[in-house]
C-alpha cells in the first residue's frame, strides 16, 4: 500500500489529483483508514504491531503529499509568472505630449514675478454687471468714455467685462476697508472687435492694483519698471506717457524701450524705440470712495495690460489670432516652456 501509494504521489500532477489520493488513502472510507479500522479483529498481540505500522506509513504518505502539494503550488506559480512576463525592453508606443499654452505660461509667468514683489492673486467674473465694469469704475451712464470700449451686452445692465478693472472693486469691497491691498487679477476680456492680426474680441489682461497710505506715482513707475526687466529678461528703457482713464487720475501709458533692437529703431517698435505695453495711473479718489476707501488717508496704483502683447513681443510673434487658432505647428514652438 504504501509503495502504491507513493509512486501515486510522484506522478500527480494537479492539486485535484493530490486531493483524490488524500481521500483514497486517508479519508474517511480511505484504504488506510480501513487498515486502523479493522484492527479490531486483530488478536491483541497483533494490535500494537499494526497500529504503529499504520500510523507509521500515515505519517510518511502525509509527509509525502504536502511535500507534493509544496511542488505543485510552486509549479503553478512559475508557470503563472512566465505566462504573464512583460517584456520591457520591447519599445513603447509613442504618446503625444501636450504643453503649456504660451498664453498660460506668460500668465503664470507675470503672476510669479508679482508674487515675488508681495501681491495675491485674484480672480473676477467674467460676466459682469455693468455697475462693476463702468459706473464703479467712473464711467458713468452716457460717458463719452464709453464709446472707447465697445460692449457685449447680455441685458442692458450685464455684459462680458471689457478689461480687469472691475476685479480692482470687487478686490477693494472684499477687503472692506483694510490695507493694504496689493493684488493682481488676470483674466479674459471681451470686446466688439472685428477680428484681425492686432485684435481680438475675447483676450486676457493682467490688471494690478495697490492702495496702502502714501502710495505714490514712485512706486507705480518702480513696481513696473521692475516687472518689465524680469519679464523680458533684460536691462531696458522705460517711459510714462500721460494718458486718459476714467478711473486714474492721473493716467499714463507705459513704454519700455523696444526689446528687439534696444530702442535703436527698428519695425517692430516703428522706428520710434519705444514700444507701449500698458496702462496705468493713480486710483481715483471716487473709485476709492466707491468701493469703501477713505481717499483723504489712503491712495492707491492701478495698471492693466494685454497678456497677448506682452506675449508677442516677449516671443517675436506677429499675429494675435494664432493663440487661439490652435495650430499644433504653432503651439509645439512653445512646447519647452
Ligand atoms: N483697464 C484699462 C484698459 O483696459 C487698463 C488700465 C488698468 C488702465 C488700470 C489704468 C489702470 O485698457
């Protein structure tokens, strides 16, 4: 019995077959549990003798099927790890990789820059209530001023905002009166424009606003000065040009000497030197009141500029409409950045 039943064990194969062996001999009807039962009809001498002979070849075959049953889980696993092997040196499929929208790089890019000198951002609706967009802004109702920035209106007194100032209110109400206030709010804007090289009716300004005690035209021109060298990378050039806004006072745009020739002359900046990238003035004392500033205590900076132009000319582009035209040859230029 127990020969036959080793060379049984050997030859398994599967854990089945294993079970079906386990049964045959040690299971309840099993042969070698027929052997401890029937010795009650042996005489009492023979008892012991084939008691531990039993118990013995038990012990063996045991020992034996959990060895076998050892190998074959093994067996398995190998088999197992061979039938699901990767083979990683085969080559990959290439997947396209996207990138970052120059026009989002130059965002994050200007909100480091204004981050390193101090300011948070914030954010502004671009639906707006006309209220925000103009008339807290001090343009009032029949302003000739108003005609400077044509409107999409949604009803008569809701519209797609026309520039970032409007975030400058919200800013000032949210703080209710505490300063100082430094923060700098980009976004998209919108305006009737016939589409073409140098317009588009949507596109994104970067607006900054400051209002602390004794804020003066200083630390306008400082501020800005400061932001032109590190977003250009380079010593240049700047200039304050008086200019007109509703809601400065005064008003100025900002030139900085054209980054392509130095401020020598040459087509990008017109043969002028100069290159104007934004506008920017002292809060008005009305817009202060407006939004809860005493005026006579505080007084304050505002500036926005067009995230287009500064990308145009920080990167040589000639033509706004290719950051929203999504042509792949154009976008993967920028896919570095
Ligand atoms: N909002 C102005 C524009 O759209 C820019 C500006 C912002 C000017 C803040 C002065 C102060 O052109």
């Amino acid at each position: 019995l127990k020969e036959e039943a080793r060379s049984l064990i050997q030859a398994a194969h599967d854990p089945e077959k294993l079970k079906q062996l386990r049964v045959k001999y040690l299971g309840k009807k099993g042969e070698l549990t027929g052997v401890l039962r029937g010795m009650k009809d042996l005489s009492p001498e023979e008892r012991p003798v084939v008691g531990s002979l039993a118990n013995e070849v038990r012990s063996q075959l045991e020992q034996w099927m959990e060895a076998k049953e050892r190998q074959i889980s093994e067996a398995l696993l190998e088999e197992r790890l061979k039938a699901e092997a990767v083979d990683v040196t085969l080559p990959a499929h290439p997947r396209p990789f996207g990138g970052i929208h120059p026009l989002s790089a130059i965002t994050e890019e200007i909100e480091d820059i204004f981050i390193g000198m101090g300011f948070e951002v914030a954010e502004g609706p671009e639906v707006e209530w006309d209220s925000y967009n103009f008339e807290a802004l001090n343009f009032p109702k029949e302003h000739p001023a108003r005609d400077m920035q044509d409107s999409f209106y949604i009803t008569s007194d809701i519209l797609l905002r026309t520039h970032t100032s409007p975030v400058q209110v919200h800013a000032m109400e949210e703080r209710e009166g505490q300063v100082p206030v430094k923060v700098i709010c980009p976004g998209k804007v919108y305006r009737r424009d016939d589409d073409d090289a140098t317009h588009s009716h949507q596109f994104a300004q970067v607006e900054g606003l400051v209002v602390d005690r004794g804020i003066s035209m200083g630390e306008l021109h400082g501020t800005l000065e400061a932001f032109a060298e590190k977003m250009f990378a380079m010593e240049l050039e700047t200039r304050l040009r008086p200019s007109y806004f509703p809601f400065t006072e005064p008003s100025v745009e900002m030139d900085i000497s054209c980054v392509q020739c130095g401020g020598n002359g040459c087509g990008m900046c017109k043969h002028t030197g100069w290159i104007e990238i934004l506008g920017a003035g002292m809060v008005h004392p009305r817009v202060l009141e407006g939004a809860g500033y005493d005026s006579e205590r505080y007084t304050g900076f505002a500036f926005g500029m067009g995230l287009e132009r500064i990308a145009l000319l920080k990167y040589g582009i000639d033509d706004i409409r290719q950051f929203y035209t999504n042509d792949l040859k154009f976008l993967r230029q920028f896919q570095s950045l």
